[in-house]
C-alpha cells in the first residue's frame, strides 16, 4: 500500500477499536475488581484519540503544502480531500512534496498500522465468526458493520492484554505519531522564508558580535602591552 492508503487504514480503525473498547468496558461496569483495569484502558483511548486527531492534523497540513487541497478527511479507510478538489491519485504529487522525508514518513506509518493491528488481535468477538488473527486493518473495518454513525456488535467483547503488554502499546502509538508529526512538520516549515525584518535583525546581531569580538581582542592585546 501507498503512504496514503496506509494512513486511510491508520485513521478509518481507530474509532472502529475506541468504539469496541467503550463497549467492552460498558460491559464490564458492574464489576469492582474491573475499575483499575478500566483506568488502564481510558489511557489507551485517549492515546488511540490523540493519535487520530493529530495525525489527521499533519497529513492535513501536508496535503494543503503538496497539492492544495483544503480539507482532508477520512471516510472508512480512504482519505479523502474537500471543496472541489477533485484529483484522485496524489500520491506521486505528496512523494514529490516531501522528497526523502516520504520514506521515513510511510514508514513510520507503517510502525502505527502494526501497532493497530496487535491491538486490534487483542479484541476478542471484534470480527463476526472470525477466530484466526487479521492480517490486515482493512479486514477489520471491512468486517464490521457502521450505521447511522456507530458500530454494531454482534459478539460479546473481551480485551485481553496485560498491563505491561498495553503500557508497550501506548509507548508505541505515542512514538510513532511523534515520528509522524516531526517529520511533517519538518517538511511543511521548510520551505517558510525568514521574514524581512528579521533576517534584518539577524543581520544586525551578527554585524555587532563581530564589533564586539574585535574590541575584547583589543582589549586583551592592551592589557597585555
């Protein structure tokens, strides 16, 4: 797959695996024993949100910079572009874009896809009659039904991890979302020139260092005279 039909899977799964894991704890409300374990979970959640929310933000910003699209968003696992935007493939216009900055980018994604994935084989009853571990995120959302904005599930859930195991995993989305981040923040403000007045200022600090480093040699040549 293409960086962006990875990061159509990486955004288009995770409300599908917030939406099973609020089910999952839903379920268990009535048990005492489940409250520190549900604490654990929200800290997942909140994770899995942040890492939609702000790699959505940075794909968004490198789009508008590559080809000018001016809203990007994600319907099941397709990105898709707003306000009559109408070119499909961007691909090869975003690997332009970005020049060697794309390979780290699509891999990085691709880190945030596996991690999905290993949390996703971890929700047992996610997919309707499916017992073998997924492949692939697509499969998941594929597989499970989205209407009149929800998710239905049909099985009984269960979330088996221990909490070392889940610490890895947050570890792991918050790494590589930063990879993401850093990488398309360094692509969108590199072409940003220094405004006039303060490469004027610049300039000036610079001309006045000099000044100043020549009179404390004179300085020090007339102490030592």
């Amino acid at each position: 797959m293409s960086g962006l039909e990875i990061v159509g899977v990486v955004l288009g799964v995770v409300p599908l695996i917030v939406a099973a894991l609020e089910q999952y704890k839903s379920s268990k409300r009535l048990w005492d024993r489940f409250r520190k374990t549900a604490l654990h979970i929200n800290e997942l959640i909140e994770a899995l949100d942040e890492n939609h929310a702000l790699i959505e933000a940075s794909l968004d910003s490198l789009l508008q910079k590559a080809v000018g699209a001016e809203r990007v968003w994600v319907v099941n696992d397709t990105v898709v572009y707003g306000s009559g935007f109408t070119k499909k493939d961007i691909t090869p216009d975003l690997q332009s874009f970005m020049g060697k900055l794309y390979k780290p980018y699509e891999k990085a994604l691709l880190r945030c896809e596996q991690t999905l994935l290993r949390i996703v084989n971890k929700i047992d009853g996610l997919i309707l009659g499916s017992k073998a571990p997924l492949q692939s995120l697509k499969e998941a959302i594929d597989a499970q039904p989205y209407s009149n904005g929800r998710y239905t599930f049909a099985n009984r859930l269960r979330f088996c991890v221990k909490k070392d195991e889940l610490d890895e995993l947050i570890a792991a989305l918050k790494e590589s979302r930063q990879s993401l981040e850093d990488i398309a923040r360094a692509r969108v403000t590199k072409d940003v020139p220094l405004p006039t007045s303060s490469a004027k200022a610049t300039g000036l600090t610079r001309f006045f260092d000099r000044i100043q480093g020549h009179a404390s040699d004179l300085h020090s040549a007339i102490c030592t005279a």
